[in-house]
C-alpha cells in the first residue's frame, strides 16, 4: 500500500480522498500511472491489469546543532560534519513491498513507484513477490533500476502457500497468522532490516496492505524481544 517524475500529474487530494475511504494508510505510494511499460513480459505468463489506488509521501527531517565560535573554524566544521551525519541517519527510511499476485509485478506503477523510493538517499526496500516470479524479466529489469546514496532494494520470494493478505486483528485467520510468521522469520533471516516505516501493496485490497502491516510489527517485535 510508496517517486516523482515530472511528467506524472497526481491528484494528490484525490488519491487521499480515496485512500481515506478504502482505510489505506499515507505510506502507500503508488501512481496510477507511469513510465513502465505494461505490455506482458514473454515468459512471464503476465497480462496487463486495472491500476492501483496508492499513493504516499515522505516526510523528510533535518537536525542541525548550533556552532559555537568560541572554538574557532575548526570546532565549526566538526559541527557541521555532525549535523550532516545526524541527518543523513534520521532521514534513513525502511519500506516493505509486495507484489501478491504475479500481474501486479507489471502494473505502471510498481516500477514508478520503486523507482522514485530508490532516487532518496539512505531508502531501503525489501519486496516480497511470488516464488514462481522472482526470476522473471520484470522483477529482473526493477533490480537494474538505479539507486541514490544509501539505497538498497531486496526481492524476497514467497512460497505460492502465502496469499499475502490477512484480516485485521478481528478477522485474522490462524493460516494468516502462519503465513505472518514465515515471512517474519525470512525477513529476519535473510535482510538486516529490524523495522520499517511504511507498507506498500500493489494491489487494491486492504488484506493485501494489512499483510504487510502484520509482517512489519512482528519483525519489529521479534528484533526488540531479541
């Protein structure tokens, strides 16, 4: 349920009007449209598909410590490298990404959408998507797209048992809740990520972002428990 081209016009009031409706959080990111061709890949066995209903936006912060004169030009760009440091470490940002059924590889904005994230410095993003998919052309050209300073981008597959959707705390099922914890531990296993800022689904149903949000606080709760 998370990149900005000039050539996109977004109706940003719009979007959140129907976010708000559909419950979906600001983190999600995702334009309707976008350079990413939508054709299907050959090998892929994809199809092209209706767009999704996401979008989000960052919300960068910057620290800078006064200087004090009194210690000459030298104490000033201490400072100065410290504020940088402290900045670049708040502005560091985490995303979960998943793509639940193999078409959603190829929607215009998945590629749009990771695009833009992997332009902001110190952005990472791990992307679960379908076993049976993790080697297709599609995912293979958004692993080659370019990335800012600091940014890294992990493509995870799930096995084909995983849905990845899941209720709410109400209506989650005790399938749901295994297939949580399976992507949990793979996500603790094979990344350094211990908690993220946002969940990004490209898919317009809720379970789909509500997986995610799951899968978010467990990895979080299971890195602090240790």
């Amino acid at each position: 349920m998370v990149s900005k081209h000039s050539a996109i016009t977004v109706q940003v009031t719009e979007l959140e009007s129907q976010m708000e409706t559909l419950g979906v959080s600001c983190w999600d990111f995702a334009y309707p449209t976008g350079k990413c061709d939508p054709a299907p890949a050959r090998s892929c066995c994809f199809s092209t598909a209706p767009k999704s209903k996401q979008q989000g936006r960052f919300a960068s912060h910057s620290i800078a410590p006064a200087c004090d004169i009194s210690h000459g030009g030298h104490h000033r760009q201490k400072s100065k490298k410290q504020s940088k440091h402290a900045g670049e470490i708040l502005e560091s940002r985490a995303y979960l990404l998943s793509s639940p059924t193999p078409v959603s590889i190829t929607y215009p904005q998945t590629k749009t959408t990771i695009s833009t994230l992997l332009s902001q410095p110190n952005t990472k993003l791990i992307y679960l998507v379908p076993q049976a998919n993790i080697v297709c052309p599609k995912v293979c050209e958004l692993m080659r797209l370019p990335r800012a300073v600091g940014s890294s981008f992990q493509i995870l597959p799930v096995p084909p048992e995983i849905e990845m959707k899941a209720g709410g705390k109400e209506s989650c099922s005790i399938s749901d809740i295994i297939a949580v914890q399976d992507v949990v531990r793979k996500i603790l296993k094979d990344t350094k990520t211990r908690k993220f800022d946002g969940y990004i689904a490209f898919e317009e149903e809720r379970e789909a972002w509500t997986f995610l949000e799951h899968v978010g606080k467990g990895v979080k709760c299971s890195a602090t428990k240790g």
